[in-house]
C-alpha cells in the first residue's frame, strides 16, 4: 500500500482556512470562558447528551474525549447547527428527504473524526446525502466549517451515538449505504466488547438498509478486520462483494482519512471490506 500523508490527498479546497479568529476580547472569541452551571457550552449548537438518560447506559464504541475547541469550529457550531445538525436524541423518527431537502440516496457514515474525508466524499459526489454522526464536539465544527465554506449542501452533522440513531430515530430501508472508516479498535480483549463491528450491531443495520446497500469498513487494526470480515461473512443479511471472499481494495471515492494516516505512519497495514446487504427474506 502506498504510504502518503492525508495531507498531500485532500483536494486543497479542503485545506482553505477557517475563516479567522475573532480578536481574543471581541464577543463570541473565547471558547473557554467560564460558564454557570448547567449552561450549554454553545447554545444554538449540539447538545452536551442529546440521548441523556432516556436510555439505558449500554457499553458505548467511542470514548468521551475533552478537547478543544477552535474559534472557527465554535463559530460554525454556533451558527451551521440549527440548519445542518442533528442531536440524536432518540425522541424523534427522522424523514430523510425532508432532512435533506431532496430525495436523493443516502449514506450513513459513523465516526467521521475531523470529517475531512467526509467533506471530500460530498464534494466528489454531489448526488449522494452523507448522514455523518459522531460524538466528536471539534470534529463537528471542523465537518460543518469545511460543508460550509466548500458549498456542500449534501451533509448533514449528526451528535450522538449511532446505535440509538439506528434504533430509535432511523426507519426500516431508509439507507443507502453504510460507512465506517477506522473505527475505534479497542484492542484490550477487555474492551472487545466495546467494538462497534459486531454481529448485533450489524442485525440493526441491515434493518435500516435497503436491499443492495453497500456496507463499507476499513481499518488499519488487523485483528479487528479480521473479526470484521468473519462477522460479515456469518451475517446472513450480508454478501461479500468480493468473488475471494476477502478484503477489498479501497474504491477511488474514499479518500485516506486522519486517523488511517497516523496508522500507516506506524507501518499498519490498512484493510478495506465491501459487502452488499442482501434481499430480505422473511420480514
Ligand atoms: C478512530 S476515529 C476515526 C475517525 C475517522 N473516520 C478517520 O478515519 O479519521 C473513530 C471515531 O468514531 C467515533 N465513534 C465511535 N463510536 C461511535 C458511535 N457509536 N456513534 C458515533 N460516533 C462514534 C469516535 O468518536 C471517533 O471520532
């Protein structure tokens, strides 16, 4: 595999700058001033839990990060939420086209990171919606930054865990596709149960696929593509694309992500899996 840095493959229309940061004492500048408690950290952004306590605590695939927040994200938290967010709160059952605007295909993509590559995939295929969800409060600003500054009005930023997305809030045969590109790989046997690729996680999935949807992961954890590539194989749901049964080379529409560089930059070997969800048989 061809070892380059994430920067070098981003088209440079990606890598325009945040607009700039407003002087240190202008209103709206600090993203780290004091707040009263119980006060949103961005009022007209995501919401800190959406999903809250009305469900269950279930053993969760993604790990509560604090990190920072940049001027431009917190701006286009700020002003991009109301229009292009969506906290997954599991109170409501989402009409697609409406959220979109248009009827067009759509994919679901979990754990887009900093959204580069999401941004990139959007701009590339202007004709498929990306429903893109993660935990991720910076990645969610830097994604609706570059959807912003780059015209892309096919992206949608989703906050909260995608399994209650799938569950409570997504109808059946609603999706188009599924991607999940670098997972996190948990690789503690204690903590492979936090992994998301699993066989129940998949059984959810399929519900929310329409026939011939294609599922699409990648991963630069080898053990973990393993388990991928055998869970799939076993779900009866889903089909490998593959004539050899095995991996797949990465397709041309995904571009190499954030964290797959950081994982060739180690030397892993990064492994791409493409499986069609099948017809429905008994439902
Ligand atoms: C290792 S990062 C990969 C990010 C990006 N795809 C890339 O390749 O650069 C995995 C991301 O998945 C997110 N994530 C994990 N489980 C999730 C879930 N159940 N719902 C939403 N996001 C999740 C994490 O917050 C994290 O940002």
């Amino acid at each position: 595999m061809e070892h380059r840095k994430i920067g070098s493959t981003v088209s440079d229309f990606l890598n325009a700058p945040e607009a700039p940061s407003p002087a240190p004492h202008a209103p709206g500048a600090s993203v780290r001033h004091t707040r009263a408690k119980g006060e949103p950290r961005f009022p007209d952004g995501p919401k800190a839990d959406p999903a809250g306590s009305h469900f269950e605590r279930r053993i969760r695939s993604f790990q509560p990060r604090r990190s920072r927040v940049t001027a431009g994200q917190a701006d286009a938290l700020q002003r991009l939420w109301p229009k292009w967010g969506l906290d997954i709160d599991g109170q409501q059952v989402i009409d697609l086209p409406e959220l979109f605007g248009n009827d067009r295909p759509v994919v679901l993509e979990i754990g887009f990171g900093m959204g580069e590559a999401t941004a990139q995939m959007a701009a590339t295929d202007p004709d498929t919606n990306i429903l893109a969800v993660d935990v991720h409060t910076p990645g969610q600003g830097n994604l609706l930054g570059l959807a912003d500054r780059n015209g892309l009005s096919n992206v949608r930023v989703g906050n909260g865990d995608a399994i209650i997305l799938l569950r409570e809030m997504l109808t059946s045969d609603s999706l188009d596709g599924l991607r999940v590109y670098f997972p996190d790989p948990w690789p503690k046997k204690r903590h492979h149960k936090r992994r998301l690729i699993q066989p129940e996680f998949l059984t959810l999935a399929a519900t929310r696929l329409k026939p011939g949807a294609l599922v699409h992961c990648a991963t630069d954890w080898e053990p973990y593509a393993e388990q991928m590539l055998e869970v799939l194989t076993a779900h009866p749901d889903f089909e490998n694309t593959q004539a050899d049964g095995g991996f797949a080379a990465r397709p041309e529409y995904r571009p190499l992500t954030r964290f797959e560089g950081q994982g060739l930059d180690k030397g892993h070997v990064v492994n791409d899996l493409l499986f069609r969800r099948v017809p429905h048989q008994d439902r």
